[in-house]
C-alpha cells in the first residue's frame, strides 16, 4: 500500500493554517466578549480571518476527502496488506455498530476530557471524532468537520451545576455593627443619652460659671445592651446512592443552598423578628420610628409627603438606605416633588448607577425585597441605617453528618448550625434640643 506523502503534507499544512485562523479569531472574540472595542484594523482583520477561514476549510474538506479516497484504493489493491503483516491473513474482522450516538457521554470520561479535546482541536486543528456530533449550530458540520467557529456543545452528561433561583442579595449585610461573641451571652454599656432637652452625653451638662462660684456638678447614666445567641439549625438527610452518583458533589450543593436559607432567614429576622429567640427586627422594634400617613389618603399608595415626613425623622440620613417591596416600586419610582406654585415638579427617585443598582429615593439608595412587607402594610418602605444595628456571631456555621441516624434507611443526616443574635441598640427614639418630632436610625411607614 502506498502512501501520498504530498497529500499527507498538503493536509497537515490546512489544518494548521485552519488552527492558526481560528486561535486569531478566538483572540478577537474574546476581545468583543470583554466589552472592549475592536480597532478599525482588528475589524479588517476578523473579516479577513472569515473569509479565509472559508477558503482554508472548503481546501481542508477537499483534501481530507482526497486522502481518504487514497486509503479507501489501497485497501481495495490489497485487502489483506494490514492483515499479512499482523500475521492474521485470512482473519475476519467484522466491526460493530458505532454505538457513541447512544452514549450520553458522547464517549468521553468526563467533561474535563471532553474540554480538553476541544482546547486540543483549536491548537491542533485536527477535530476529536467524539466531537463530530455535538458540534454547534452554524458551524460546519455538513463538511469536513473543521468546525471554524470552534463551537462544541458539552455532552448533556455533563451539564454542570443544578439550575436554582439565586437568593436575593443582602443589602444589610455589610452595614450592620458586627460583634464577635467569645461566649453564649454578650453585654455592653451604653449611655442613656437619647433625651438631647437637657444633655447630650447622658446626663452630663456643662454651664458657665463665675470665677467665684461653683461650678454645677453633674452624673451621666449607663444602660446595658445584652446579645444572648441563640441556635440558627438547617438539617436534611440524603440517600447513600444519590451520594454517590451524583455527578457533583451533593453536599457542595447542599452547602450552598443551606447558605442562601441562612442569609434569607437572617434577612427576614432583621427587618421582621419578634426578639424573642431571634433576632429583634426593626419594623416593631421599640426606637422604631413609625411616620404617619397623610390625612385621606388612599389605600396602598406611597405619596411624595410620605417620603419626605419619613426623611425629616431618619437619623444621620446620609448613612442610610431605603428597603423597599417589590410592589412599592411603580409607585415609589414615580414619585415627584412640587416646585413652588407652578405646577412644576421634579423626579426624587433616580435610575441606578454603580453605587447604587437598583436606584436612589432622593438621594439615598433604594433595594428592593421580597422581605419588606406587601403594599399598603407598615414596613413596606424602610429608612434605616443600619450601623446603630448590633449583631452578633458565636463563632463560624457548624457542619455535620452522620451515617448512623438513619443507618437501616441508608441514608446521611447533615446538620448546619449558627449561634447568633442581633438587635437595635438604641431603647427609645432621640428627642432633639429643639423639636417636638423625634428620630431614630430607623423608619417605617405606617400601614395605609
């Protein structure tokens, strides 16, 4: 049987050239994917990469098809050449059905291999047969298989990851006041220093005296502010076989989710906890400020007069943040305040920028949650600023499993624990010096 050397070179050379083109235009791709604009050269130079990626995979197909019809001769001049010099002449081999359609690994050991084949397919140029049906679509699998697009979907084998629906994100998280606890119980000294009539240090006063006379005395108060963790527990139980045969590593999923339960139920209790076992949440917190409605307003409308009343009682506002129910947006986001007598008027919500993505509520940021309560209900619209919140953490989350709690099912127990309070610290609302309206880190809008 004899060989093409010409032909053999001639195909090797296409397939480099159609590697190096397609490596070219992963480059530019990337580049595009990235977000960065192409020159007025790189874009000449990805429409010339098209065209002779086209011209180099038509050659390529042409080629290959060359070189096979070559083997195909020279099998049929000597069929039993190959079978001669293995010392089985005469032997019959008879192949099997190519049963790789059936697979659902499409062949291949794992997604790694699969990924890995691919990476060598854009170096090589050379196509790993496996790959021929998962080819993409618009890449040109109807020839020579030289896919120039360099698009291969992964084997539904091996589909990572479970498809779920992310927690929301947590805008209170970083801005509580976060307290290591060493132990179970945590207590703090605070001043009593929220009456501001006659002092603003707690009790401390200061005057002015004469030379001669005595200077008047004065005592400041103390109050103190317990933490008391308490358990925060997620359990659940997985069969021995889900275990393992899992594609992924089921307790890393399960990891994950318990993580989204604790932040959400974290959340919640922030805003919504009763303080007894949980945390004391601010919508009925005792220093929560609970502003009015307007007289004769309508049921569940948010008004421009709400906004501002809730504004005029926040304490240090320029450190605070609006929590907002979803519901509450069409009427929070067309809001707008009078201007003088004309009828002219301006916005007080603007759209998003990266400070603040979903938006500002005159001039703070607004998030929008699904734990804010609905339409209408006190607590639907929050002001709050969060670092006069305490919160607490006895150590890190707690993980263990178990195989004897249900041995004779064959299942795993999991159990995840934190140890944690949280709360305001402030008793009451500040009373200003000179005001009869008092404020307070945190601010709600009384139910309508």
């Amino acid at each position: 049987m004899s060989l093409n050397i010409s032909g053999a070179s001639q195909l090797k050379s296409l397939r480099a050239k159609a590697g190096e083109i397609r490596s070219r235009t992963l480059e530019l791709n990337q580049l595009v994917a990235d977000g960065k604009e192409l020159t007025a050269e790189q874009r000449a130079e990805l429409g010339t990469l098209r065209e002779r990626a086209a011209t180099v995979a038509e050659a390529l197909a042409i080629a290959e098809e060359a070189n096979e019809a070559e083997r195909a001769a020279a099998a049929v001049t000597d069929p039993d050449a190959e079978a001669t010099r293995a010392g089985l002449r005469g032997a019959r081999i008879e192949m099997g059905a190519n049963r790789v359609e059936s697979d659902p690994k499409r062949g291949f050991r794992s997604h790694a291999e699969q990924l890995t084949a691919i990476m060598e397919t854009a170096r090589s140029g050379r196509v790993d047969p496996r790959l021929v049906p998962l080819a993409a679509a618009g890449s040109d699998e109807q020839g020579g298989h030289t896919d120039p697009h360099g698009g291969f979907l992964l084997a539904p084998a091996f589909a990572p990851g479970v498809l779920s629906v992310p927690a929301e994100v947590d805008p209170t998280a970083g801005r509580v006041t976060s307290i290591p606890m060493t132990n179970s119980r945590v207590v703090f000294n605070a001043r009593v220093d929220k009456n501001h009539t006659t002092s603003v240090s707690g009790g401390l006063t200061v005057s002015r005296t004469p030379e001669t006379k005595a200077a008047t005395t004065s005592r400041m108060e103390f109050e103190q502010v317990e933490l008391v963790a308490h358990d925060l527990v997620g359990a659940a139980f997985a069969t021995n076989r889900i275990l393992r045969e899992s594609p992924v590593s089921f307790l890393a999923l399960m990891q994950a989710a318990f993580g989204d339960e604790f932040a959400a139920k974290k959340l919640d209790e922030r805003l919504n906890g009763t303080g007894v076992g949980e945390f004391d949440g601010i919508i009925n917190a005792d220093c929560t400020v609970v502003v009015s409605k307007e007289v004769g307003q309508q049921a569940d409308t948010i008004l421009f007069e709400n906004v501002n009343n809730m504004v005029a009682r926040c304490w240090r506002y320029g450190s605070a943040i609006w929590l907002v129910n979803h519901d509450c947006l069409p009427r929070v986001t067309t809001l707008y305040m009078p201007i003088g007598t004309s009828g002219e008027r301006v916005a007080i919500y603007q759209p998003g920028n990266e400070d603040a993505p979903f938006g500002t509520l005159l001039g703070r940021p607004i998030f929008p949650t699904e734990f804010a309560r609905k339409l209408g209900d006190k607590g639907d619209l929050v002001l709050a600023n969060w670092s006069q919140y305490l919160e607490g953490n006895h150590g890190t989350m707690e993980e263990a499993q178990s195989i004897h709690v249900r041995f004779l099912e064959r299942e795993q127990a999991f159990l995840f624990v934190e140890m944690n309070d949280a709360k305001p610290w402030w008793r009451s609302a500040l009373t200003p010096k000179y005001s009869t309206s008092t404020l307070s880190p945190f601010v709600v809008l009384e139910a309508r």
